[in-house]
C-alpha cells in the first residue's frame, strides 16, 4: 500500500484521490481561464473522457463490481461438488494427475486425496449445486452463472493476482478497471471512475499490491483509486484546518492557471491527469463524506447487509459498492483477505464465508429491487483454486491450484441458476469448456459494448490489449 505526503501528492499527480486535490471548479468560479488546446471540458471537469468510437458494440452493462476473493477460496467445499474425491479420501493421488505439474507448497511431497469437507445441496428452481459453507449463495442460486472450468496461469499469490488484474503477469500493465475506464470513461463527475475498497477476515491474509489497480502505461487519471478501511476514506479529502472554501478556491484557479500555461508548452498527457485529479478531489470534499454515511439507510438495508455503518468490513464494503454504483462510478473492485487456507481449511471457510456469503447476497439482491442489477455485472472468484490433495498446516487444507476452480457471474443478462465447463472427477483439470483469465476479461468487455479484439493502446511499439495477443473468447454460452 503507498502512503503519500501532502507534497508528494500535489506535485505528483492523480494517484490516489487523496493525492489528487482540485481544479475544474475554475469551470464553476465563472472566472476561469480557457481551456488550451488539447484539453477537454471532460478533462477540465475531472471526467476520465472515454475514446471517440467506444462502446463499439451494443452494451448489456454500464458498470462492473468485481468481488476478490483473495486467497484462493477452494472450489472443492464451495460449487464444485466430487463424489470421487470423496470415495478416495486418504488415498494416494493418482500420479496421473500431478506429474510435471506445477505445484505450490506440494512439490516433492507426499501427495494424498482430500475428500470435501462439506456437504453440498442443489438450490434454487436451477439445482444448481452449492455448498452448505453458503447458505446465502444456495438463496441466490437462481441468480448467479458458475464457472467451473477457470484456468489461470501463476500458481502464487501476487503473480496471479496481477494475471487476473491485467491479463499478464508482467509488473507495470494496466488493470482491468483501468482499461474499461480508459475506454468508456466515467459516468460520475465527483467520484473517481475506479473505486477499490478492501477487508479482511480469515487465515493469512497476503498483502495486496496498488499494482493491482495500477493504470500502468495508461495516463495514471485513469488508475484505481483505494478507499480506507478506517478512518477518512481518502487522505486529504479534508480542507486544511482554517482553510475556507473561498481561500481553497483561489489556491485551486492559481494550481490550474500554472497547470494550463505548463501545458501550452509541455503537451504532457500527465498534466492533463493533474487537472483533471484536482477537480475531482475538489467534488470528492462534498461527495465522500455523503457517500460513506449510511444514516440515510432504512434499518432493514443494514440489516440485509449486516453493516454496522462503514467501518472496513466487508458488509459496509457491499452496501458502499451499492451507493458507489448508484452515483456512475464505472468499476468498483472489492477485495476480501483471507482465503488462503493451506490448514485449517474448515475452521477458515466457516470465517470467511460468514464475513463474506451473507453481503454478498445482499448485494446482488439489493441491485434487482433497484432495478440496477440489468445494467451490472457482478463477478466473484480468487486469483485460483485450491488442490485436490491435502495439506496439512493447522488441519486439513489445500494447496494453490491454477488447472482448474470456480467464478460466477450475475447480472446484465448472464443466464442465472446455470453453470459452465466442467472439472474432472477430482477437480484437478478443466475438461469442459476450459475458461481461462483472458475468455473472463474478454466476456466483461464485451458486456460492456468493447470488442476486444479492437480495443487497444499502442505501448513499444505494439497494439497492446487486456487480452493480450493470444485467442481469447467470448463465453457466449452464458448470457442470454
């Protein structure tokens, strides 16, 4: 996590929004200078302006929210039930299966079958098959599409959270949010379009890197910005103690003016970012602290939720992503740390999905009675899977597994209580139609009216994409 100083923030940028402090309020002073060329009033306003010609496609989705499961949760004790691997409980793994495999922690060790450690039930009018780790989800099977056949390419922790995040696991490429704020812009104008919020809750929660919502070699107006879990949501958001907001005025028309002579001269695309960071942190002085205050909330939301106001959690994190998508912020990306369970696997799921399954239904139900849910597409899954074999730190628990877990999908049209592709008897390998990290980012995009194929950002002397340059699909199969 970066922590800025108050003058690294206002010389470097629009990282954070509590780096960013403001300036298209001169476009509401009635005494601000033209904009110069190049800039637009989008810029001015601090509004991420999308690309001329996007959506190229017509769009099921205005909005994404993509809840992280950080860790890993085991696909075998939440959506993807195996008799076998009950059967075989104890049992050597086949070799079969494992040789020349990539492995984590497993490696040269004695290899067993790990039955499930929970019960399964088929849910919903669908029967689609859930486990009782997820009483909530078994609620809501009708309204979610499982994907069972994921498969990803980094078996560790940061490397496969950047793949998922950014298509590569290469350091310094844009993240998915980054992306699709790039390409479609913002629709809120005193929010930042890319919102991350984070919790925590279970067994060894592992560190989330910034560069997971960076904007790498996208201008940086258009990276993530991550809200605090306690105390003000974003540093700096509050004025200066006996700064007025006449006083912050004129500081914020002299940045701007000194901003746009600089630009006159310099092009730099990352003055442009400045502009644009000042305005909104501007705005966000009046719209943050409205947004994180829940007294607006009927008690029976809250409860739904089980928040208890917006203090970190995961549930408060939910409800903030709900009131987020209501004001037109265009990626909201949650994070829950903890599902990293090598031991201690029932202890911990037991933790994490009741931190964790109750919100989440919530969530998706809040956003159909709004009506909101037709235009969101909601996502929920880790970075992998977990093994079929045991490890045992602390009680029985699995190892990261990359060859084949679970996702699921809701909203926009994506066919609820359905699931997609198919693991093997064990739950090692994908059979069916094998969904990798790439076919995800490309269905999103194309929910969100991008073809991919032709959405790109020339960078060393390539068009380069989220996708990257290798086939990926849509999963038509899913959305109706």
């Amino acid at each position: 996590m970066n922590h800025w100083n108050r003058r690294t923030f206002l010389s470097g940028s629009g990282l954070s929004l509590g780096s960013a402090a403001l300036s298209g309020l001169l476009g509401r002073s009635g005494h601000a200078a033209p904009l110069p060329a190049g800039l637009t009033k989008a810029m001015a306003n601090g509004l991420p302006p999308g690309i001329q010609g996007l959506p190229n496609i017509p769009p099921r989705v205005k909005r994404v929210i993509f809840l992280c499961m950080a860790g890993g949760p085991s696909h075998l004790e939440t959506f993807d039930e195996k008799p076998e691997l009950a059967r075989l409980d104890g049992q050597p793994m086949p070799t079969s299966y494992t040789e020349g495999q990539p492995i984590a922690q497993l490696a040269g060790k004695e290899l067993k079958v790990q039955g499930p450690l929970t019960q399964f039930k088929r849910c919903g009018e669908s029967g689609q098959v859930i486990s009782d780790f997820l009483p909530y989800h078994q609620r809501m099977a009708d309204d979610i599409c499982v994907l069972k056949s994921m498969v990803t390419e980094q078996i560790n922790h940061d490397p496969a959270h950047t793949f998922m995040n950014c298509g590569t696991a290469l350091a310094g490429r844009p993240s998915m949010g980054s992306w699709v704020t790039y390409g479609l812009g913002s629709e809120c104008d005193d929010l930042p379009g890319f919102v991350v919020l984070t919790s925590v809750g279970g067994r060894n929660p592992q560190p989330i890197a910034s560069r997971q919502w960076g904007s790498g070699f996208l201008p940086s107006r258009f990276q993530g910005v991550e809200f605090n879990a306690a105390g003000p949501p974003v540093h700096y958001v509050d004025p200066p103690a006996g700064v007025g907001h006449d006083g912050q005025r004129r500081v914020v028309d002299a940045i701007a003016k000194l901003n746009q002579h600089r630009f006159q001269s310099v092009p730099d695309p990352e003055i442009q970012t400045r502009l644009s960071a000042y305005e909104i942190a501007f705005r966000m002085q009046t719209s943050v602290p409205e947004l994180v205050d829940f007294s607006d909330e009927p008690q029976d939301v809250l409860d739904m939720y089980g928040a208890k106001g917006s203090d970190g959690s995961y549930a408060s994190n939910c409800l903030l992503a709900r009131r987020l998508a209501e004001r037109g912020v265009r990626f909201i990306q949650l994070y829950h740390r903890g599902w990293d369970h090598h031991g201690g696997l029932e202890r911990y799921m037991k933790i994490c999905c009741g931190l964790t399954d109750r919100p989440t239904w919530a969530l998706i139900q809040d956003l159909k009675r709004r009506g909101m849910l037709d235009d969101t597409l909601v996502i929920w899954g880790g970075e992998f899977g977990r093994t079929p074999m045991f490890q045992g730190k602390g009680g029985a628990g699995r190892d990261h597994h990359i060859k084949g877990f679970s996702m699921w999908m809701a909203g926009g049209g994506v066919k609820g209580g359905t699931s997609y592709g198919a693991t093997d008897p064990l739950g090692y390998n994908a059979v069916e139609n094998v969904t990798h990290v790439r076919d995800l980012h490309a269905t999103m995009l194309h929910m969100l009216g991008i073809d991919h194929k032709r959405f790109s950002y020339p960078y060393q002397g390539l068009d380069t994409r989220l996708t990257g340059v290798e086939e990926a699909h849509v999963i038509d199969d899913v959305l109706s």
